[in-house]
C-alpha cells in the first residue's frame, strides 16, 4: 500500500494562541489556493503550509 501525502493548512489563533488546522488537500497548489483565500479575510490569522504523510 502506497501512503500518500497530504498538505495541511494550518492557523495560528493569535487570541487563543494555539495553532489549528485549516483543512488537509490532496496537493500542494490546492492547499495554497486555499490558504491564499483565506487569507484574505479582514482577520485572517498567521497560516502556512504544512507536508503530512
């Protein structure tokens, strides 16, 4: 069985402090396509990408 990657979306919450996570995307264009939208919002918080396997 072969393990695919997953690319996760992950938030810092800066009032709560503590990190979550976004949501996870087959490939890494769609999770950053995600995270640049999201980013856009008027309170986005600090996100970047991050490599599961």
């Amino acid at each position: 069985m072969t393990e695919s990657k997953k690319w996760l979306v992950m938030g810092f919450n800066s009032y709560g402090r503590e990190n979550y996570v976004v949501g996870a995307y087959a490939t890494e264009a769609e999770a950053k396509q995600v995270m640049a939208e999201k980013q856009k919002e008027a309170n986005a918080d600090h996100m970047w990408i991050a490599e599961e396997t």
